[in-house]
C-alpha cells in the first residue's frame, strides 16, 4: 500500500511558499472566494485543471465527475450534486464563463462504447448519459479505428454536456444575455495540446499548441 505521508510534505511546502508571506494569502482566503471561471473537468488523475492551468487559490470553482459530465436540468427526486454545484457557481458566485473540460484517454467515455464490468454499481448509469455522444461516433466513424472513434466520441461529449448546461433555465437567460460564456475544451494529453470548440466550424480547434522552442 501506497505511504500518503509524501502529500503530507506537499502540504507543508504548500504552507512555507504559499502561507509564510506575513500571511496575505490566508487574509484573501478568509475573505471569501469570488472565481469568475467554472471548470467542469474529469475525475481523472491526469487532468486537474487547476495544475493544468496553474491557477492560483480562489480563481477556478471546480467541479469534477466521471466524463465532465453535465446531466439534463431536472427537479425531481434523488441527489444532485452536480446540478447543485452549477447552481451554486452561476446564481450566488455568478461565475462569468462555464469551462466544460474532456480530455484524451477518458475512462468514462471508453466504458460509454466498450461496457462497464459487471461488477459495477453506478458507472453504467452515469455515462449513459452521454449516450448522443456514442451514437453520434458509431455512425460517423462506424469505419475508423477505435481509437478515432474513442476520440471523436470524448469530444461530442463535450458538446453533450454544453447542450446540457443550456437546459437550465437560469444559465440560458444568462447566456442569452450575453454575461456567461460557455466553453467546450479538450486536452489531448497523447500531444499535450489544448483544443476548443469552434460554434462557427463545428470542429475542436486547437487553442494551445506545444511549444518546441
């Protein structure tokens, strides 16, 4: 089993860099959080978008799931924590811009087009969600390689989450109104660049290239 005492150094270098300047940073953190950016990113461990964007404490509202995953705006029973986030970020933080963030080797998305274990409980489910997105990549791409289809798969499910987003009622006015911006973004971690979606193109076009200087 894995010593977790590495991240327990982590924290303390967090605290001699970060927290030792006559303690400002503690003082803003105290003060409240006030991000203009959601980010809706993956659970997975190579994607987390506050290293990926070297963003500082109190600048990105993040939240993470299986697949960047955005379900349909419904009020009825179970739980919500998804929806619960996004309402939060956009009504009371009013985050100016919404960053859907897919990413490159997915797991959630390869469960979509290949099936989950049968052990599984909740995946299943959850991804099924995205099930346009499936379509949508085994139509097009009935005869690429599966790896092509699992990428174009991962992007259309950026777009599923985003058509999703307009579903509810309060990021819709706002968005029609022009004060919050929705963003589909891509990284592909096999090139390391970052791509987004163009509404006038239809395409993932990339935002970020790899500087070989």
């Amino acid at each position: 089993m894995q010593d977790i005492t590495k991240f327990l150094t982590g924290f303390r270098k967090f605290q001699q860099h970060c927290l030792t300047n006559e303690g400002e940073l503690l003082e803003q953190l105290r003060q409240g959080q006030a991000p203009k950016v959601l980010m809706i990113a993956c659970c997975d461990s190579r994607v987390d978008p506050a290293v990926l964007m070297d963003s500082d404490l109190g600048e990105l509202f993040t939240l993470r799931n299986i697949a960047s995953i955005v379900p349909p705006y419904e009020r009825g029973g179970g739980f919500h924590g998804v929806s619960s986030a996004i309402e939060y970020a956009v009504r009371h933080l009013q985050v100016e811009h919404i960053v859907v963030l897919g990413h490159r080797q997915c797991g959630g998305v390869h469960a979509l087009l290949n099936g989950c274990g049968p052990d599984d409980d909740f995946i299943d489910e959850w991804v099924n969600i995205l099930e346009p997105a499936r379509q949508l990549a085994m139509e097009k791409y009935a005869d690429a390689n599966p790896a092509e289809r699992e990428r174009a798969c991962e992007q259309a499910s950026v777009l599923v989450s985003l058509r999703n987003l307009l579903t509810f009622p309060w990021i819709k006015e706002r968005f029609e109104n022009e004060t919050l911006i929705l963003h589909g973004w891509y990284f592909d971690l096999e090139t390391g660049e970052l791509l987004s979606y163009h509404p006038d193109t239809k395409q993932f076009e990339t935002l970020v290239a790899i500087d070989h200087d």
